[in-house]
C-alpha cells in the first residue's frame, strides 16, 4: 500500500512540473506604468526608491526569470516581483544609491520574461547627483587625509614622478 501511495505522490508532482514547464514556454505581454523618467535632482549620498508598477495584459502567466541593472549603485528587491496571473499586477523596486554618482546620469533595468514581442523589456531612469554645497571638504581636510595614508610630503606637494597629471609623446 505505500508503494502505491509513493507512485501516486510521484505522477502528481510530475504533472505538475510539466503543467508549470508548458506555463513557462507561453507567451506573454506586460504593460509598464512610465518606463523612462527623470527624477529631480539629488545631493550625493542619497538613496532613492524606484518602484515600477506594471499589469500582465496577456492571456498566461508572467514568469520574470531575470533582472539586470546598469550599475552596482543599484539594487533589486527580489521579494518584489513574483509570478503574476494573467491580468495581475505587480511591481519591481530597486533602490538607488547615489554614493557612487555625480552629475548627470542615466540607468537602465532590463527584465527578462516570457514576453511574446521580445525576451526583454527595458526600463531607464536618468538624474542629476548633487554634491552636498554646505560641505566641502578642503586642502587641510584633503592633506590629513592622505598623510593619514603614508605619503610623504613630497607625493603631497609634488606627486610621484610618473603621476605628473599629463604625459608626452617621448618614450
């Protein structure tokens, strides 16, 4: 009577990962709520939410297999997207560190999915990364710094030789 049992429990989960498999090989289509924008201006060191809402306008489900990002300032809550029924919706969030940023800059969001158009969609979102106007750090601030490193002081005042700030054709 086990064995019998046990047989039983291995054709259900068969059936089922071949139903899921059939699922995945189906064609989909999405619709992304504003997949470019420009965000207002941010001071250096921020961090900033980017949610992207989105609506599986197609007849099965969605399968997001993947996820890339333009820069490692970036990073994906992967709790956030999940599988949607066919018109379910859904979103993505990535949060944005703008630590490694300065000035204007633009990133992209590629999700892989059972699309039926293209493997891909892309979504970008481009800013401006302020430095922070009420604090700069100065020369003093700048030569503790690198005299807390090591240098001495003539690597401080001078460089090395052969980081002169310009080079010349002569080898």
């Amino acid at each position: 009577m086990n064995l019998n049992i046990t047989k039983a429990i291995a054709l259900i989960s068969a059936l089922s990962v071949l139903s899921s498999c059939n699922l995945k090989d189906k064609k989909t289509t999405i619709e992304i709520i504003d997949p470019e924008r420009c965000y207002y201006p941010i001071l250096r060191g921020q961090e900033l939410d980017v949610v992207y809402h989105l609506q599986n306008t197609g007849e099965h489900p969605l399968f997001i297999t993947d996820i890339h990002v333009s820069c490692g300032c970036m990073l994906v809550d992967e709790s956030s997207f999940k599988v949607l029924p066919a018109g379910g919706k859904g979103f993505i969030k990535i949060k944005y560190d703008s630590s490694k940023n300065i000035g204007y800059v633009k990133h992209y969001v590629t999700i892989y999915a059972n699309l039926e158009a293209e493997e891909k969609k892309e979504l970008t979102f481009d800013l401006n990364v302020v430095p922070n106007a009420l604090y700069t750090r100065d020369y003093e601030e700048l030569y503790e710094e690198r005299k807390e490193k090591g240098l001495n002081e003539k690597d401080l005042v001078d460089g090395e030789e052969f980081n002169l700030g310009y080079y010349t054709n002569e080898p």
